[in-house]
C-alpha cells in the first residue's frame, strides 16, 4: 500500500461537511457535543480528532470512527515524516 504524502488534516474534511449542512462552529460544537473552541481547533488543524470526537462524527453519521481515527492517524504520521526529513 502507498501512503499519502500530504494527506488533509481531518479538520478540513469536518469543515466542508459543516458548510455542505450549513452549520455554523457554534451548531455544530452542540450537535458533537464538545465545545465552540475545541471544534475550532480541530477545524483549523491545532488540534486531532480525538476518539470521542470520532465517536460523535459516527453519531451523525459522517462515517464511522475508525475512518475518523484512521485519517487522523496519516496525518500525524506524515507530519512526523515531514519533520524527520527536515532534520
């Protein structure tokens, strides 16, 4: 299996299903049941989907939270090659 070399954060995949539902952070941080600054976060790739996260992205049916943990986890993983290689 090949990896990607620059996979998206999964805050970028979770901001275009807010704007495709036409949620705004603060809905949205209810319906996921965390808060306004913490869904912030993750939109702006300052911090991962956690797996409680995951688990409510599975709640609404935005896949399942292996997916969402999965994706996180090529992220980080290609982060920490970028800045291996950067050594």
């Amino acid at each position: 299996m090949t990896a990607m070399h620059d996979p998206a954060h999964p805050g970028e995949i979770i901001r275009e299903a807010l704007e495709t539902e036409r949620w705004t952070v603060t809905q949205a941080a209810v319906r996921l049941g965390v808060t306004r600054h913490t869904l912030s976060r993750v939109l702006n790739g300052r911090a991962s989907v956690s797996p409680r996260l995951a688990l409510a992205l599975e709640r609404l049916g935005w896949s399942d939270a292996g997916h969402w943990v999965r994706m996180q986890g090529a992220y980080d993983l290609a982060q920490a090659r970028k800045a291996e290689s950067a050594a």
